[in-house]
C-alpha cells in the first residue's frame, strides 16, 4: 500500500498571502495525484487531477504541480473562504487509492 | 444534474447488519466507477473499495476486505455497502464517490454524495 504524506498539519496564512502545500508519496505514483478541499459538514470537492490540471470550476488561485513522490498544491492569494482541510489522493494503482492525512489551513 | 443522493443516517447496535445506498443520477450510471471512503476523526479518509456497475467488476482495500461488502443494481442506478455484523469501530461517515471519466480503472473523485453518518452503539 503507498502511503501519502502531508505537511504540514496546520497552515496559518494572512489572507492574500500564499499557500504552499506538501504531499509525498512512499512510492511513485506518476501523475495520478489529486487534491481535494472539504469544508465542515461538506464533502470533499476536487481541486486537481493529474497533478496539475484544476476541475472544472476551481479558481485559477488554485495550482498543484510535481509528479513521482514529491506533490505541491499552492493558493497564490489565500481567500476566507479558503479555510479547509486539504487532502491530496493517488489513484496509481490498485488498490487502495489512499489519502494523505491533510493538511488545515487556517486564515490568520 | 450529475448527482450521487446516500441514504440516511443510521444508529445500529453491535452485531447488527446494514446496508446504506448511493444512487447516481443525470449521467451513464454504469460507465463510471463508484468507489465508497470512509472518514473518521482518527484516521482522516480512508478508501474502502470501488464497483464498475458495466459489469461489477470489484476491488476493495485489503483493510476491508471481508469487512463489508459493496455491490450494485443498475436498474435502478444504486451502489450499496453492506454489514453483516457491525462493530463499533465501523461508526462514521460513510461517502461514495464516482471517477471524473467514464471507464477508466484510475481516476480522481469528481462526484460525491453527500455523506452517510453510520453510529454503532
């Protein structure tokens, strides 16, 4: 089983200010890595695929880059309504597709 | 709308069985996998296993495997997880999820339902 690591747990940033989270993977996954964004109460939301490509509908704020182990999602100009916990997700092989633990970023 | 509507919450006893639904709508049901994720406080999101309703093709996590069990009914566009005897340590959210394209075997989550909380207690 590949296991995803995030980092960090929590993120304090001023809004405005950049985002820039880690995700690493035990193993290569390619590029089949997604980021996810859930909000209380909400299901998660897809942010990227592929590594790199946003989902239909997500701000252009939102970029995620990397490929092998080594996985970036940035906010370029953190928003309110960015406060979340973000999850990144390989889906190289099967199975499972695991989930990194997230990483909570907080508006400061 | 392409949309995935689950069952309702559910509060069950140890030793019972259960078995919530997914049902897909406003899209090909069975050209898409659908997968179940499991979420708890502790251990964040946890993939359980996954069904192509086209021909039930099945992968689950070895975590749960012989744990649960996922099947499908394409005529009238519903997933399912099931119990045979739950345990208190299957108490949580309980999400279905269905790939961003149609067919393919690997693939990110587009489509989630909107939860089942499962309380065993």
């Amino acid at each position: 089983e590949i296991v995803m690591t995030q980092s960090p747990a929590t993120l304090s940033v001023s809004p405005g200010e950049r985002a820039t989270l880690s995700c690493r993977a035990s193993q290569s996954v390619r590029s089949n890595l997604a980021w996810y964004q859930q909000k209380p109460g909400q299901a998660p939301r897809l942010l990227i695929y592929g590594a790199s490509t946003r989902a239909t509908g997500v701000p252009a704020r939102f970029s995620g880059s990397g490929s092998g182990t080594e996985f970036t999602l940035t906010i370029s100009s953190l928003q309110s309504e960015d406060s979340a916990v973000y999850y990144c997700q390989h889906y190289n092989n099967w199975p499972p597709h695991t989930f990194g633990q997230g990483t909570k970023v907080e508006i400061k | 709308e392409v949309q995935l509507v689950q069952s309702g919450a559910e509060v069950k006893k140890p030793g019972e069985s259960l078995k919530i639904s997914c049902e897909g709508s406003g899209y090909a049901f069975s050209n898409y996998w659908i997968a179940w994720v499991r979420q708890t406080p502790g251990k964040g999101l946890e993939w359980i296993g996954i069904i192509f309703p086209g021909d039930a093709d099945l992968r689950y996590s070895p975590s749960f495997q012989d744990q649960v069990t996922i099947s499908v009914d394409t005529v009238i566009n519903t997933a399912y997880l099931q119990w045979s005897s739950l345990k208190a340590s299957d108490s949580a959210m309980y999400y279905c999820a269905r790939h961003n394209s149609a067919y393919g075997d690997y693939d990110a989550f587009s489509i989630w339902g909107q939860g089942t909380l499962v309380t065993v207690s």
